[in-house]
C-alpha cells in the first residue's frame, strides 16, 4: 500500500510506532518504508519527537496536593482494613466463632476497592496532564528530514504556525568543530539560498521564522562554515551537508 496517498493512515502508523504499539511484521514493513520514503520517515520522526517532548521539553506538572492526601487516606484505609484482618484471623486460630472466612472476603473485597479507587486517581490525574500537554503540543505544518548523500536522516525540521518557530532536533551523530556552524537555508525554487539562520550544538533547536519564510519553498539544506556563518545576504560558503524536501502537512 502506498501510505503517502493514505495521509490518515499514515499519521496512524507512525503514532502506533513511536507508542510501541506496532509489532512484529508490520512494524519492519513500516520501518522499511521510512527507510525507503522520506514523507514516511518524517512522519516517523515527528511522532518520536512529539511524544518525547511531552517529557523532554515540557515543563513538569506538580499534582495538586489534594490528590497527594486522598491517596495517602486510601493506603491508610487499606493498611487499617487488613491490619483488622489479622487481628480477627488470630482471634478465630485462638478458639473465636469462626467467622474468618466471612470476614477475610470482606477484607479483600475493600482492600480490592481502595486499589482500584486508587487506580482510578492516579488514571484520572495522568490523562488530564497529558491532554494538557497534547493541547499545548507544537502544531506541524511542515516537515522536512535532512539527509546526507547517503540517505542517513540526521536532521529533522518542523514549522510551527502558532509559535512562528522553525524546531530542528538532531537525529543523526554529526558533531561539528568546535570552530565551526551549521547553518539552515531554504531553497527556493529559481532562487539563491536564503539563510535560516546559524545553528547552535544543541540535540533541539529553534529559531524565529514566518510562515513566508518556508511557504513556497520546495527543499531545504544545511552547510558547513565558519563559526558563527555566513553573514546575511550571501550564499553558503562551505560544503551542503545535508539537504531534504519540505513537505506540508494538514494540521
């Protein structure tokens, strides 16, 4: 099946892949498409960062102190219920009315319940941090996996709308010197280079952009020059290291 045709589709698998979901057989297939096409490697890429940020580059989220003291109040309950458990269990070895048997079912039943209450605290609480996140998650509208002249991703770049930022995540292990820039340009079609901006050694970047800056522009490169790059209004001076087709995606 060709899953550039298949945008939903697609956006599916890669989500189920970067999640774990997606075993076995179909995982190799999906992961030698992404090999194969960049569209599929990109979206590929997006899903990992995207869910990586949720820990990485979001800010933590403290419980509200409520949820810290029903949960306290749930083991308290718990430990009580079964500490009364063993003090009527000793009570029936020693001679007691046997009513153990009722009682112990009693025990596990509530201490099964404080669990699944429990349970359901902590549930409750990890899904609305994470819809906060998701909500608060960057908006793709493109996407571009830089690549070097053999196929090796090493740079994956996205545009955000709302932010007005490009953000570069490294995915490769180039390392430039310690006297030299990466620097990001877009290829417009019929047109000289025009520079991004120069890139720090950062693993994720992000610089100020405009959606003009990348609506309209076909491919986008990174070369190699001297620290700090190459001042604006020129082209690159050094090598084109890694190069890759901007693509746009349905937000």
């Amino acid at each position: 099946m060709n899953l550039i045709a298949h945008p939903e589709l697609l956006e599916l698998l890669a989500a189920s892949h970067a999640l774990g979901t997606l075993r076995g057989g179909a995982r190799r297939r999906f992961e030698a498409m992404a090999r194969e096409q960049a569209p599929v490697r990109a979206a590929a890429l997006v899903w990992q960062g995207r869910l990586a940020s949720m820990t990485e580059l979001q800010s933590p989220v403290v419980p509200d102190a409520a949820v810290w003291t029903r949960i306290r109040n749930m083991i308290d309950a718990e430990q009580s219920a079964l500490a009364l458990e063993r003090q009527r269990a000793a009570a029936s070895a020693a001679g007691e009315p046997r009513q153990g048997g009722w009682l112990r079912s009693l025990a596990l039943w509530r201490g099964a319940a404080v669990a699944g209450a429990l349970a359901t605290v902590v549930a409750v609480t990890v899904g609305l941090n994470l819809r906060d996140q998701l909500q608060n998650a960057p908006v793709v509208q493109y996407v571009a996996v830089l690549s070097d002249d053999k196929a090796a991703a090493s740079m994956l770049v996205t545009f955000d709308p709302k932010k007005k930022q490009l953000v570069l995540q490294r995915v490769g292990g180039y390392q430039e010197g310690a006297d030299k820039s990466l620097q990001l340009w877009a290829l417009p079609p019929g047109g000289a280079p025009r520079s991004l901006g120069v890139l720090g050694n950062a693993p994720a970047l992000r610089l100020t952009a405009s959606e003009s800056d990348v609506q309209a522009v076909p491919a986008l490169a990174i070369s190699l020059e001297a620290k700090g790059g190459v001042p604006p209004g020129s082209g690159p001076k050094g090598p084109i290291l890694f190069k890759g087709a901007l693509i746009e995606k349905t937000i």
